[in-house]
C-alpha cells in the first residue's frame, strides 16, 4: 500500500497532511475560511472515494488475509497513540514551518 501511495504522490497527487498548509495561507489572510474548508472537503470527498475504490478492488482480488478481530480496547489501545502522534507532530512541523518562513521573511 504504501508503494503505491508514494507512486501517486510522486505523480503528482496531493495528500491531506499538505493541504492543511492552507491554513497558514489563512492565518495571513490570503484565503477566506470558505475557500479552506471547501479545498478540505473536496480533499477528503477524494481520500474516501479512493480508499472505496482500493477496498473494492481488495475484495474483488479475494479480499485481505485473514486477522484477529478488532476489539474497541484494541481500538482504543490504537487510536489514543496514533491521535496524539499526529496531533503533535503535525504541530511541531506546521510550527518549524512557520517560524523558519516568517524568520527568513523578516531578515530581508
């Protein structure tokens, strides 16, 4: 899966992590809140309609191997770690990003 993930990205296809980049373009006040929840949504309207598709196309070649049933603690157990990854990370990067663009911006 993530080979192929990595072929659309480098075929010119967008992921959702870079399009919350547009916030920042908000934050300056070079796009409406409008225009940002509207790309968002059309971002992930795509994301659904393609992990459909690679589900379908899962299930047509005989489906997945089989795995141990997922549990709500197992979820959870899951779910907390990765949330709070991404939250953080996500912060740390959009921050960085941020700070380096606005630094280098103010030293000209």
């Amino acid at each position: 899966m993530f080979a192929l993930g990595l072929l659309l990205v480098v075929a010119g296809a967008e992921l959702f992590t870079g399009n919350n980049l547009l916030a920042m373009a908000w934050a300056d006040g070079r796009i409406s809140t409008r225009e940002v929840l509207r790309n968002w949504g059309w971002v992930c309207l795509a994301n659904g309609l393609g992990a459909a598709g690679l589900a379908v196309l899962v299930q047509a070649g005989g489906g997945a191997p089989a795995a141990p049933p997922v549990t709500f603690s197992g979820m959870l157990g899951n779910l907390v770690p990765v949330i709070g990854g991404n939250l953080l990370g996500g912060s740390v990067v959009v921050g960085l990003t941020y700070h380096v663009i606005y630094r280098r911006g103010s030293a000209s």
